[in-house]
C-alpha cells in the first residue's frame, strides 16, 4: 500500500514549482489544510501565486488535507477515529473550479478558521500558564530555565505527557478522556497541545510567554505535525518547532527535508 506523506510551507515555498509538479504526479502526497489558510492569509502580493502554486500541485496530483478543526469535530460527534486525513471533496473541487485569493468563499473559510483558533490557542496559553504556576510551586524555576535546548526539552515534555497519560491529556479535551485511544486524531492533538503548553511554560521562566500571533504559530507548525497520527512521513525543514517535535512526537515516522530523499513506498503504485 502506497504510504501517505504531508508537505510543510517550508518544503513548499522552497522548492522549485516544476520539481513540485513532477514529485506530486508520482507521489501520494497531502497538502495540509493549513498550508492552505496560509497560502490565502498572506498580506502581500505573493498570495496568489502561493494559491496558484497549491492548485497547480493539487491538479498534478497531490491531496488536501482535512481540516483539523473538524477532524477533531468529527471525531467527537461520532466518537469514533477518524480515517484518513485526505479530503476528497476540497481535492476534487479544486482539481474541477479555479480558486482566487480575493474570493469571497475562500476568504471567508480562512477567517472562519482563523475566529476558531484564536480561542483554541488562548486556552493552550492558559493551560501554560497553569503549568507555569505549578512549576513554581513544586520550586523547579531554576531547573526550568537550564532548559534552553528545545529538541531535548520537547523529548522531555511528550515523556512527561506519555507517562501521565489522560490525566493530564483530558485537561486539553476534557470530554473525551474516557472515549478516545492514540487511533484518535484528537487524541494525538491534544498530546501535542499539552506538550506545546509545557514548552510554553518553560519559556516563561526563561522571558515571557509567546505573545499570540508568535503562539498560533507554534500551534499552525503543530497541526503539520499532528497529520502523522494519520499519515507515514512528512516533509518539512522547520528545524525550530516541526522536525525536533516530529522527532519526539512520532519517532517511527519518517522525516525528509527535501523530495529527493523520499523513498519508493510513497510512488503511487507501490506495495
């Protein structure tokens, strides 16, 4: 079966669009949803040819990607895994109709997505706060703050949230705790979600919270991440955040930086 691989903005701003073409024609290759917002919310004249980039790989053969926001929704009304992180539909809609960046239908499904993440981050910021405060109850400031490598503090962090399990997980979806097992995409975001809310936390005692364009960020570069629950390999070269939390997050997955390192299984038509 042909393996799933997902395309950061890094891979895709940074890699010649006919090379692109070519790669996405051969390859079962997934287009993040928020590569997508990011193409159409960019505030300069590079949105349309970021747009024009997406949909030429889409129509060469690539997938999008499901939005997270509503993998997890679906997942929660039906309190069932979700299966696939591909969405059919958007693919098939942008393969048939061209899409603009000034679109009122596209603009609007940004600012939607948008409206909706803005209070997601601000609870994740809250949820650092918290650890914030219970890492100076416990006096581990001084420990925290020789924390400054963020590829072992993110190690670090997934050990802490592996090994307390739903106890601490449930605090980020606290209605699903005694449904959902690691075959759930929202399981996987909310492991991710609380570590972020540690690696938070520990920058608080080394300057300050981020503020929240800095946070949603982190929390856009996480959801990159959080498609391996559901997807074999990712390309990326965020060496800041995706590839160290990939690495701790998802060690078994496969990580590649740039097309011409990825390997057979993800050709269509490989076994």
């Amino acid at each position: 079966m042909t393996k799933v691989l997902v395309l950061d903005s890094c891979v895709f701003r940074g890699t010649q669009q006919a090379k692109l073409i070519q790669f996405a024609g051969d390859h079962c290759l997934v287009l993040s949803y928020v590569l997508g917002v990011e193409c159409i919310a960019t505030q300069n004249d590079d949105s349309i040819a970021l747009l024009q980039r997406f949909q030429d790989l889409i129509r060469a053969g690539a997938y999008c990607g499901r939005s997270p926001l509503k993998l997890c929704e679906e997942e929660k009304r039906n309190l069932s895994p979700a299966r696939t992180i591909i969405d059919l539909e958007a693919t098939d809609c942008v393969r048939k109709y061209t899409l603009e960046a000034t679109g009122d239908d596209v603009r609007s499904e940004t600012q939607q997505y948008r409206e909706s993440v803005v209070p997601i981050v601000a609870g994740v910021l809250q949820l650092a706060e918290a650890f914030y405060d219970n890492i100076t109850l416990q006096d581990l400031l001084y420990d925290m703050r020789q924390e400054t490598d963020r590829p072992v503090r993110l190690r670090k962090w997934i050990e802490t949230v592996d090994r307390l399990g739903n106890e601490l997980m449930a605090r980020a979806q606290p209605d699903l705790a005694t449904h959902w097992t690691d075959e759930w995409y929202v399981w996987h975001d909310a492991r991710l979600r609380c570590v972020l809310a540690l690696d938070w936390a520990c920058m608080n005692t080394q300057g300050g919270m981020p503020g929240q364009e800095n946070a949603l960020h982190d929390f856009h570069d996480m959801q990159h991440v959080t498609y391996l629950s559901k997807a074999d390999g990712l390309l990326t070269r965020d060496i800041r955040l995706v590839e160290p939390l990939t690495r701790a997050a998802f060690p078994n997955k496969d990580l590649f930086s740039d097309i011409s390192q990825v390997t057979s299984g993800y050709r269509f038509g490989s076994s």
